[in-house]
C-alpha cells in the first residue's frame, strides 16, 4: 500500500511542478504584455495566472521526496510570488 500513496504522492509533486512552471510562462508573459506591448488589462490577467502557479509550487514542495527538490519549489514559489505580484501592481499604475 505504501508504493501506491507514493505514486499518488509522486503524481502530485509532478501537477505541482507543471502548474508552477505554468505560472513562471505566465509571469513571463505578463512582463512581456506590459512593457513591450503596453497593454496593461492583459498584463493583469496573465500575472495572476502567475499567482496561481505559486499554488503549484506549494504542492510541489509538500509532495516531493527529496529536501533539495523542497528547497527548490519553495524557493522558485517565492520567487515566482514576487514577479507575479509585482506584474499585478504594476499593471494597476
């Protein structure tokens, strides 16, 4: 029973991974929107896209089995929490 809750666990980690990697393009994206394109409504809504990728690194953190792969997702959520949140309010001014 144990290897079957850790494949959920292991999908899990991996969900994470991919909708925090989401949020990264997103954030990206929302950079892109605002400086290069000027169009700040668009801009908004990508960067909380982004806000909801930090959702994804979260589970990612909890769910991984390594301290290292921890480390990194909650690291990368952090970071990810800080452009993405930065991208939103700016796009307010």
């Amino acid at each position: 029973m144990s290897t079957s809750i850790e494949r959920r666990d292991g999908r899990m980690a991996v969900a994470g991974a991919l909708l925090a990697g989401a949020g990264v393009v997103s954030a990206a994206i929302a950079a892109v929107l605002m400086f290069a394109v000027d169009d700040a409504d668009a801009a908004r809504g990508f960067a909380f896209v982004g806000m909801a990728g930090v959702v994804g690194a979260v589970i990612a953190a909890v769910r991984s089995t390594t301290t290292e792969r921890k480390a990194v997702f909650a690291a990368g959520g952090v970071l990810l929490l800080i452009a993405s949140s930065t991208m939103f309010g700016l796009s307010f001014s």
